[in-house]
C-alpha cells in the first residue's frame, strides 16, 4: 500500500491540486456512527489504487476539499455513496456531485438473478480476488469522537477502502458496456444524491394529530374486536368468568376459528383446474375478499384494516422521530426492486414511508415546516401512457391524444355506451386497465373488482375481460409478446436499457416439478414470468421516468439556487417542500421539468401532471 496520513492543514492544502487535477478518485467516510445529524465523520479517505490520502477530520478543517467534493467534473467512486453522501452534508454542509456507486453498480447488473453478496468486500473478492477484513469497522469511535491517536491497523484499513474502488468499478464498467447498461447506470448514479437528500431532509410529522388518528383508530378495533368476540361465542369455549378470547392478530387462531363456524370458500384444484369448495384454509386477504359478505369475514377485515394503521403506521413512525431534527428519515433502497423502483430498506427502526396510506387523514400529517409549502406532483396515468407508446395500441394512444378520461374511454368502448367519471361503470374499466397491465387473469380479475366494492358475478368480469380483449388486442399483444420473451431468454430489456433477470424453472428438476412440463407449480412459476415479463416492459420505464425527473428537479434547484427539498417519492409522485416565496415559481418549473422527463421516454403520447400546493401532503 501507498497511503499517506494527513493530519494537518497545511498538508490537506498541499494535496488539493492533486486532487483537483484527477478525473476519477475513491472516496470513504469513517464515523462515529450511522446518524448524518449527530455522529462524526472522524476519517475521509481519498485515493486510488496507486496512492491513498487518509485525512483526520478531527485536526483539519474541510473548507480546501470544497470544490473537489462539489465539482461535477470529477468521479468519486463509493460503495454505498449514500451514507457517505449524507455524513459529509450533515457534517459539513457541503453536496458531493457525481458520486459513482459500486454497490448500486452490482445490484444494476444483476438484478433478478443475485439477491446478495453486493457489499464492497464481496465485490473486492469477486473481482480482484482479494480478501479483505471488516473486523475495524466499529473501531473509529461509537458514538463519540476517539480522542487519541489511530492505529497504524486502523489507517491501513482505512486506506483499503479507497485502494480497491477504482479497480472493482472498471470491471464492472466492462459489463455494463457489454450488456448496454451505461445509460441506465449513469441515470441510477444521478438520481443517487437525489434520494440522499430526500433521507437527509426527512419528512415533519404532525405529533398530536398522529396521536389522535392512533387513537381513533384503536377505539374503532376495540368496538369490532366486541363484535367479533359475539359471534366467535357459539365456538370458542368461555372461561371460568364466562368470557371469550381470542386473539384476532393472530391468523392461526382466526383460522381455527373459521373453520369452527364451517366458513367455505371457493378454492382451484391444481390437479383438475376446477373450483370446489373447501374449509377456509388461510385469513390472507385474497382469500377473505371471496367471502366478504359474511359478517364475520366483513368485520375481521375492518378489525384488521384498523389494527394496521395502529401498529404499522401508527406507534412505529411515532418512535422513528429523530430527536436531533424533530422528523422522519426514512432508508430507501433506490433500486430496490426487480423494475428498478425504490423500495423501504428492512432495517430496524425504520419505517415504510412508500406505503403509507392515502387517506386524507394521514398524509395531513405531515406537513411543511415554517414558511414553507408542500407540493405534491404526479403523473397521470403514467404506466397506461408508458403502455400505449411501447405497445403503439391505436386505441389506447386516441384517448391520451385526445385528452379525455382514459377509464371512461375505455368503459364507453366496453359498454357501448358514453360513460362519466360519475357512472360506475367507470370503476371495472379502472380495475381492468391497471390490472391487465399488470397480467392478472379473469378469476383474480373478479376478486379484485368485488374486493374492491364493485359488485360482479365471474361470467360478467370474464365477458368484460374478452371485450377488453377485442377491443385492445395490440396492447394485449403486446403484453403476452414480452412475457413470452421472458421466459424464453430468462431476462428482458426495456426500451431505455435496464435490464430484468429471471431464475428460470427447470421442468427437468423431478424433485421441485414431479410431473415435469405439467407439474402445477412449474406451470404456476412459468405463468407468473410470463405476467412479470409485460409488467417490466411498463413498471421499469415508469421508474426511469421518475428517477430522470428527480435528477432535473435537483439539478434546476441548484442551478436556480430554490430553496426546496425532496420529502417523498412514491412511484409517479414527487413530493417536495419549498420556501413559501419560492414555490410559487418552482412549483410551475417542477411540472414542466416532469414533463420533459417522461417526454423523453415516450415519442408518439402526451404526459400529464397534477399537482397541488399546500401546507401538508396533499394527494
């Protein structure tokens, strides 16, 4: 190794030109802890294969490292870029621009195919076949600055972690070019500040109203529990007290419960592909909305949706409260799904802020912070527009050309008859154009029309479903094209270049598909690559869409100099919050900005926006 130690400012002034004069470098953060706004960064590491510079932030101030960090002109290789992204804000204030991520990099090539071994030490093994020991992570101070001096140990460790970046990013970079992927990746490394800021900046929560709805919503459990408890008497033995419990968290005992009142519901025999019924086996939701109607199934499912927003969205958000900024800092895992959207990472402590419910009442909640407003964007009927482009379906793409409700254009064709956003035919033409896209079949089709509150017998989705068929047979095609591809080449390619891989089932495998080509569950696995296939081709260009979109949004915000901040990001919505004199202003750019975004992606159909500005999330 060739690092050197610097602990004075003369000498991180001395290194400056260097660094400035580099077009690629490595860059590593050591801290006291995981938090950007209480722990320390007590080490910074810069470097490359060939010499690396470990500087300890306790004796030198950052102030010369300003312009290298901040230059757009100058690659800083990271392994999960983010935190370091993070830190050096929280520390410093300062923005590190164009951050190349290796840990992102690996998931990008890989996606659908490798589920781990994406940390830096994998990627260091598996590329340079270099072995390299964490056991020195945690050494640099838990929670507090380390006062005396660092290890001769603990610095080389630090420099290994710069050392071997550059190298494992240029193997990496080969794969890329040879799998068309720059385009995707360069989009991923952009959009990578803007989902750090978003974690940064955090989302204010409204305490006393979310206290009140946690409230409201236990007593509303409460009573049904009671209603519940009624009805479970004529199966449940009572106590010596005459009492009953059961507890209705667990579905265990829900089953048990069920199958005591003789509740059936109608089940697919995999063997002969005819529906019988059976003793309710499971108190999953899918199985539950086929029998709703009962009363006990009915309030279950209220119990339930009540108990939710108690426990999932309820307490937990309440203890996620960082107590140094007062909000919620949510961990987001950008490429977090198999189509390329963000996802929640699981990491205790955190909560979901990409699920939280749309009712009025809880996105109220969070609100903007002093003389500021939130403003709430999103595009309308992306995935709908996405598929009308790739598919070129004539009928799909008159309705956006012409403006007009795409649910009731589509529920006029299929009623033959002109149909309002007031008219209810206009829900199972909704339900049909979301979940067509989304592979599902006539039978799934029904149990989410009924689930959903829309009455229907399964001869009329079935009917509805072959007019849809008719009347969109090219987007259709289109769809079942895609899925057919998937399965036969086991991996896909959108239109901009991201990529999706699939563990393909192996019918040859006796012991997993007994029955080889008409085993149940090989055609089951084969059937979902199929609907997953005509979803990626549409869900992965919606994420680059949003991501593409992000990117403009920041790089204007710093241009313009808006005081403005990203709050969430949920599928085709952006929420930002802004400076209540700058909003006006930003929040018109902010739509047009979302605008050229999709524009970019799709040629031939006109995007939408909506939006609203406010002093909490609106939509």
């Amino acid at each position: 190794m060739n690092y050197r130690y610097i602990s004075q400012q003369s000498e991180l002034e001395s290194i400056v030109p260097e660094l400035m004069a580099g077009s690629i470098w490595g860059l590593d953060t050591e801290t006291t802890g995981l938090d950007p706004h209480k722990d320390k960064v007590v080490l910074l590491q810069i470097g490359t294969k060939d010499i690396q510079y470990v500087l300890d932030m306790r004796k030198i101030h950052i102030a010369p490292l300003r312009p290298f960090l901040e230059s757009t002109d100058i690659r800083k290789v990271c392994t999960n870029g983010k935190f370091d992204y993070k830190m050096i804000k929280g520390n410093y204030g300062i923005d590190t621009e164009r951050i190349k991520d290796v840990y992102y990099t690996e998931k990008l090539l890989n996606v659908g195919r490798k589920f781990g071994g994406f940390g830096y030490d994998d990627l260091v093994k598996h590329y340079l076949k270099i072995s390299l020991s964490k056991d020195l992570q945690t050494s640099f101070g838990r929670g507090e600055v380390p006062r005396g001096e660092f290890s001769s140990a603990q610095l080389e460790y630090a420099a290994k972690d710069v050392e071997h970046l550059i190298p494992v990013l240029a193997h990496q970079r080969d794969l890329l070019v040879k799998d068309g992927l720059v385009n995707t990746w360069q989009l991923e490394c952009d959009a990578l500040p803007c989902f750090a800021d978003m974690e940064f900046g955090g989302m204010l929560i409204d305490t006393d109203k979310w206290r009140k709805l946690i409230d409201e919503n236990l007593s509303k459990s409460q009573e049904i529990e009671t209603q519940l408890n009624e009805l479970a008497a004529q199966v449940v033995q009572k106590d010596l007290f005459g009492n009953i419990y059961v507890n209705w968290g667990s579905p265990d005992q829900i089953t048990k419960v069920l199958q005591a009142m003789h509740i059936r519901v109608s089940e697919r025999d995999p063997m002969t592909g005819k529906y019988v019924e059976v003793l309710i086996p499971n108190t999953n939701d899918k199985t539950l909305k086929k029998v709703k109607h009962i009363k006990v199934i009915s309030l279950l499912m209220e119990h339930r949706h009540y108990m939710i927003r108690v426990n999932t969205f309820g307490y937990p958000y309440l203890t996620a409260i960082n107590p140094v900024t007062g909000r919620l800092h949510p961990e987001i895992e950008q490429l977090g799904t198999e189509t390329g959207r963000p996802a929640n990472r699981s990491k205790k402590g955190s909560v979901n802020v990409l699920n939280i419910p749309k009712d009025k009442a809880f996105r109220d909640c969070f609100i903007a912070g002093p003389d500021e407003v939130i403003e709430t964007h999103d595009f309308s009927g992306c995935e709908l527009r996405i598929w009308a482009e790739l598919s070129r379906d004539p009928s799909l793409t008159e309705a956006f050309l012409k403006g007009v409700d795409v649910h009731c254009y589509v529920a006029s064709k299929l009623f033959k008859k002109e149909v309002t956003k007031k008219d209810p035919e206009r829900v199972p033409a909704k339900t049909l154009n979301f979940g067509i896209a989304y592979g599902m079949g006539s039978y799934s089709m029904w149990e989410k029309m009924n689930g959903g509150g829309h009455a229907i017998s399964l001869p009329e989705t079935k009917q509805l479903y072959g007019s849809y068929g008719e009347e969109f047979a090219i987007g259709l095609s289109f769809l079942r094209e895609a899925g057919k591809e998937a399965l036969a080449e086991g991996y896909l390619v959108n239109v901009s270049g991201r990529r999706r891989y699939w563990l393909l089932p192996d019918y040859r495998d006796t012991e997993k598909y007994p029955q080889g080509l008409k085993d149940p569950d090989y055609k089951k696995k084969c059937g979902a690559i199929e609907r997953e296939g005509g979803n990626f081709k549409i869900q992965s260009v919606n994420a680059d869409i949003t991501k593409y979109a992000m990117v403009l949004i920041r790089d204007y915000k710093k241009k313009n100099r808006i005081r403005t901040e990203f709050v969430n990001q949920i599928y085709d919505e952006i929420v930002t919050r802004t400076h209540k004199d700058d909003s006006p202003e930003f929040s018109v750019m902010k739509k047009k900005l979302m605008i050229e975004a999709a524009h970019a992606y799709l040629k031939n159909v006109p995007m939408e926006v909506d939006g609203e500005v406010g002093p909490c999330w609106a939509k």
